[in-house]
C-alpha cells in the first residue's frame, strides 16, 4: 500500500473571504471548487505542487447541522483543521486503521463535475476516532480522476507539514502502522504547521 500526502484542509466561516485571505496571504488566489452535498461545505482550491490546499467553507445552500460546515461555521477563526492522504487501495488503508485500534467510516463514493466539464469520481474513507480525531488523516482514491494539483492555480510548494501534539509518541506509533509519512512533534497544543514557498516567500498556516 501506498499512501501519499494528498491536501491540507484550511477551514474558514466564509468560503469568499477565506479565500480572499489565502490568496493575500500567498500571492495567489484560489479557485472555486464545487459543493459536498451532506457535508454542509463547499471549496475553492490552490496548488501546491504534488499535494494542494482546500480553502473550506459552511454552504450556504445546504443544512449545516451535525455535519462539518456546521463545525466550521462555529469556528472562532480560521486555520488548518486536517489533511487528506490519497492511495489506491483504500481497502488496504482501511485494514492498517484497524490494525492501529483506529476506527473508519466508508469508503463513500464522491464525485462533481469541473466547470470546464470535466467529471471527478473519487472515494474516501473517513476517520471516525475519539481520541485523535481529524489528527488521522482521512484517505481519498481519485481512481481515474485528474489530480486537483494538476488543474488548479499554483500557490508554491510545499516545503514541508508537521502534525503538532503535547503527547505526540501514541499518534507518531499510529502514523507508522498506517503507512503515514508526516512528521508528528511535540507541542504544547495540538494543531498542524504547514510551510509553503510562494512568489513572496515563505509562508506558514497553522491550524
């Protein structure tokens, strides 16, 4: 099984003014994504070489209660919430959830279409654990679809991201048994810390 860092979720109240944020912040403005019918949330997005960015938003249009936009519409200021890592054996990701004692929900089937019309089909197997939560990254197969990365405006590299956490051995020894690559470090508070080289420096986000 192979498991790739796939993109990091910043999360803000408004999907407009976050994103208008993020594309101060880095230099480049990210672009609309589409909507997540039951999640409560919509996106825009911006690359970031192999991996992207996800600007989250509550929608609007739909219900926000008891799912995530709801939780982010309650968010008392933005900032990165999780990460993602693509595979293409979710069955296999799955397993190795287990083997570490962590629980999932899935896979579940996904899918929109681009405004140029392309189609994207994926899945993805979410994270259901109690005690590390959205520290567990969740897993996305995007079985024939393009990459994201590919087709959204370039907002830098990643240089590199880090899982923060005040007991972070435990969560390090789950990352291991699932086949994880990101570095977890001990911090005071648990959070996330992503360093990006833009046209205007580096930049951090913190969660």
């Amino acid at each position: 099984m192979t498991v790739e860092l796939d993109h990091l979720l910043w999360a803000a109240p408004d999907l407009d003014t976050g994103s208008a944020t993020i594309g101060a912040i880095l230099g480049v403005a990210p672009a609309r994504g589409g909507s997540h019918p039951g999640f409560g949330t919509r996106n825009s997005l911006l690359s970031l070489g192999d991996a992207y960015l996800e600007v989250i938003a509550p929608d609007p249009a739909q219900s926000l209660e008891g799912n995530r936009g709801g939780d982010i519409a309650a968010m008392s200021r933005p900032g990165l919430i999780t990460f993602a890592v693509r595979t293409t054996d979710i069955g296999a990701y799955q397993a190795a959830a287990a083997k570490a004692g962590v629980t999932t929900r899935g896979p579940v089937a996904m899918g929109r279409t681009r405004p140029d019309g392309v189609r994207l089909d994926w899945e993805c197997l979410y994270i259901t654990d109690k005690t590390y939560s959205e520290f567990i990254p969740f897993a996305i197969d995007w079985k024939n679809s393009p990459h994201p990365s590919a087709s959204t405006p370039a907002g830098g590299r990643l240089v590199s991201f880090a899982v923060l956490h005040p007991d972070p051995a435990p969560l390090a020894a789950i990352y291991r048994t699932m086949g994880i690559g990101v570095a977890v470090k001990g911090a005071a508070s648990p959070g996330f810390l992503a360093v990006i080289d833009t046209p205007r420096g580096e930049v951090v986000l913190t969660a």
